[in-house]
C-alpha cells in the first residue's frame, strides 16, 4: 500500500514540477525574444503579433497582461510540488 502511496505522489510532484518548469519556459523564452528584439535588432516588440517590428514603435504590455494566470499556476505548482515531495520523503523514511 505504501508503495502505491509513494508512487502517486512521486507522479503527482511529477506532474506539479512539469506545469512548474513549463510556466517558467514560456516567461523565459518570451523574455529572451523581446530582448533579442530590443537590444539585437533595436526594433520595437509587437506583443499582439509577438513579433519584432523594425519600422513602427509598439506599447509595451506587461507579462501579467498577457498572461494574467501564470504567477498563481506557478504558486500553486511550486507549493504542491513541494508538498508532495515532502509527503514522498516522510513515506520513504517511514518504511
């Protein structure tokens, strides 16, 4: 049973540190691009395309605009992540 147990919740933090690691891509990569766009090119940033744009000067939009569920779904990975992760190791160190 306890290993059945240790098996959900390994695959459960599995799960968590998946959604964790995508959310921390997506703002990874998008930062790269805009900065690529900014200071390779010098162009302007077009957020609605998510494109970079050498003629016309674009307003800048906030991550957290764009993407106004990130920081909670990042929270609540991280912290079920590591519940999950602690709650794994207490099985393992009860056996």
């Amino acid at each position: 049973m306890r290993g059945k147990a240790r098996l959900g919740l390994f695959l459960f933090a599995l799960l968590a540190g998946f959604v964790l690691a995508s959310v921390t891509y997506r703002f990874s990569r998008e930062e790269f691009i805009v900065d690529n766009c900014l200071s390779a090119k010098h162009g302007s940033f077009d957020y609605a395309k998510m494109s970079c744009d050498l003629v016309e000067n674009h307003i800048y939009i906030p991550y957290e605009v764009r993407h106004p569920h990130d920081k909670q779904i990042a929270i609540v990975s991280l912290v079920t992540f590591a519940v999950l992760v602690f709650g794994y190791r207490f099985l393992r160190s009860d056996s």
